[in-house]
C-alpha cells in the first residue's frame, strides 16, 4: 500500500512544506509499534487518501484490501460538516482504527513538527488534536482497545496544504 499512498498523494505536502508521504510514513511506522497488524498498516498508509480526495471511495470499494482495512480507512475519513464527537465515534466503533488515529494524533501533535508553524496555527492544532484525545479517551487509554482509567476540519478538494 505504501506506492500506492505515495503516488495518490504526490505533489501533496503539509502546512510545513514537507512531502505529505512523510507524514503517511510516520503513522505507519507508529501504527507497526503499537503493535499493529498489517491491515492496520496497510490502513495508516491509506488514511488520509478518501477525505484527501486522492483516491475514491470507489477505488477503496473495489481495492483488493480486506474489509477490515477498507473499514479502518472509511472511520477516519472524516465527513464534511461532521461533529468532532461523531467522527471520534465511528472511530472507536470500528475494530483497528482507534490505534491507527492514535499514531496519526501522535504525529500530528510531535512539537517539533508544529515549531515550524505560525503561533496560532500552532495553538489551533494542539487545541484541536487534545480535543481529539479526549474525545477518544487516549489522555491516559489504551490506542489498541480504546479504553481507559480501566485494567486490562475539511475540505473536499484535493488538498496541497495539510498538517492535520
């Protein structure tokens, strides 16, 4: 899934200028920490591609993924207008994707990617990806069974600008 992520977002890059491949790498790779299966992988690759409009939901439909990864990348797409609150829902409603938007938060709010941003699209972001968290219950959870305190934005168009 890696060529196919890198080609369906070339020329794309994030509020910093950097090649927006870079960031899908990172969320792999984080997802492959956590523990993650390769549908996870396969699904970090692909995260952004369908809200990003770089592939279609009907080359995702009729891409030989299994359903699990198709699944995972259609919960963290995220739907035009959509409340925070619901997109954190389908999320954790969706078996894979909780830890695959925990390394995609993880990514996003690393302070040395925002540095390079302006002070209030900086403090913008950090407010919006604590929101996230906490919507997702990962201030102090589990990225893999989405639970915690327990044991055991968007534009439609294809983008060339993206931080988050």
């Amino acid at each position: 899934m890696e060529a196919v992520a890198r080609a369906a977002h070339a020329g794309q890059t994030d509020k910093a200028g950097r090649p927006y491949a870079e960031h899908l790498r990172a969320v792999a790779e984080g997802v492959r920490r956590r523990g993650g299966d390769d549908e996870q992988i396969a699904a970090a690759w692909l995260h952004d591609a369908v809200e990003d409009d770089a592939l279609s939901e009907d080359w995702l439909r009729e891409a030989p993924l299994s359903r699990r990864t198709k699944d995972i990348v259609l919960a963290l797409t995220k739907r035009p207008g959509e409340p925070p609150e619901a997109y954190a829902a389908r999320i954790l409603a969706t078996p894979g994707a909780p830890l695959v938007k925990e390394a995609d938060l993880a990514h996003n709010a690393d302070p040395a990617r925002l540095a390079v941003l302006d002070g209030p699209t900086r403090t913008r972001l950090t407010e919006k990806y604590a929101r996230m968290r906490a919507l997702l219950g990962r201030a102090d959870g589990d990225a893999r069974t989405g639970r915690t305190g327990q044991s055991g934005g968007t534009v439609r168009s294809r983008r060339t600008d993206r931080t988050d």
